[in-house]
C-alpha cells in the first residue's frame, strides 16, 4: 500500500502565504485532491486533479505538483481558513488519505 | 443542491453488528459512485469501501474486508454500510461521499455530516 506524508502543523500570521506539502511515490503517477476541516465539520473539498478549484472555493487556495510532491497554497491567510487539510490520491484499490496538517493562522 | 443525510450510528459492543444508511437528494444517484470514509475520534481520515453507480461493483479496504459490506437501492436514493463483527478500532465517525464524476470511484468530492459508531463494552 501507499502513504502519504504531511507535516502535522503549519501555522503563519493572517494575509501570509501558507504552504503545507505533501509526499508520496503514487503522486508521481495519479492526481491528488485536498479536502479542509473545520471542528465539527465535515471535510470540504478545496482542490482536485492537483490544481483545479471547484465552484465556490476562493481564489486564494492553489495546488501544484512536482514529483512525488503536492503543495496546498493558501494565498493571504484568513483567520477563517484555520482547519485541518488532508491530501488524497487513489490507484487501483488503494485509496489513500495523508495524515492531516492543522494549520494556525494567527 | 446535493445532500447526503447519514443515519444508524448507535453504540454497539464488540462483536455486534450494525446497518448504517445514506439518503441522498440533489442528484441522479444511480450515475455517480458512493463510497464511506471513517474518521476515528481525533485522528485522520480512512477510506472504507465504495460501490458503483449500478452496485455491480463493489471495493474495500484490507482493513475490513469481510466484516464490511457496502449495498445500495437506487430506487430509494440510499446507500448501506453493514457492519459486522465490530471492533473497538471500528469507533469511527463514518461518513457517506459522492464521487465527483460517473464511471469511476474514490473522486470523492461531497461528504454528507457523518453518524458515529462508537464500540464499547
């Protein structure tokens, strides 16, 4: 099976960039997605095929790809963005959720 | 607008069984794959197993392949999760997602609000 590896905090001050990453050898071959958590929430889907937005999220959130590495770019920080973010990829039967990274914005 | 109400969740003891639903409205069900992803207390998330828009196909996770069986009835916009011979490592929050697109599976896109599992004695 795979893993997907992401660091378990990232923490930046309102109006920075955030960055939070995320490895693993299945993301040489296949797409990823990120899903944002709130407490008490249900995980919402940010971004899909590595880079693209769904309706309704803000401009703010990126994704890019290089590698076996897949980067969730939140462009200026809001309080509200404060969650935990999950990657994700999928192969065969193995789907595969990262650890988490709960990221601070304060 | 897509919704997924999840229901059954209740405690159960180690060893029980358990039937866990999801109604959903807002799509043409029978098209898109389903799948149920838990999430234990505090900690991350894990795909369980899914099923195809027919319910000809269906996947699992090692983790609880034979004890887990995903059903769906298309005439009633309802997706089923069995649960049997449950663990204390089952206590999970278990939700219900719709894949993002039909003729595939694990595109996980909306997560319904999840019904808790918790297996205690």
């Amino acid at each position: 099976s795979y893993d997907l590896t992401q660091p378990s905090s990232v923490s930046v001050s309102p109006g920075q960039t955030a960055r939070i990453t995320c490895s693993g050898d299945l993301l040489a071959k296949v797409y990823s997605r990120w899903f944002q958590q709130k407490p008490g929430q249900a995980p919402v889907l940010v971004i899909y095929k590595d880079s693209e937005r769904p309706s309704g999220i803000p401009e703010r959130f990126s994704g890019s790809s290089s590698g076996t590495t897949v980067t969730l770019t939140i462009s200026g920080a809001q309080v509200d963005d404060e969650a935990d973010y999950y990657c994700y990829s999928a192969t065969d039967n193995n789907l595969v959720f990262g650890g988490g990274t709960k990221l601070t914005v304060l | 607008e897509v919704q997924l109400l999840e229901s059954g969740g209740r405690l159960v003891q180690p060893g029980g069984s358990l039937r866990l639903s999801c109604t959903v409205s807002g799509f043409t069900f029978s098209d898109f794959s389903m799948s149920w992803v838990r999430q234990p207390p505090g900690k991350g998330l894990q795909w369980v197993s899914s099923i195809s828009g027919t319910g000809g196909a269906t996947y699992y996770a090692d983790s609880v392949k034979g004890r887990l069986t995903i059903s769906r009835d298309n005439s009633r916009n309802t997706l089923y999760l069995e649960l049997h011979s449950l663990r204390v490592e089952d206590t999970a929050l278990y939700y219900c997602v719709k894949d993002q697109k039909s003729g595939t599976y694990g595109a996980f896109e909306v997560w319904g609000q999840g019904t808790l599992v918790p297996v205690s004695s």
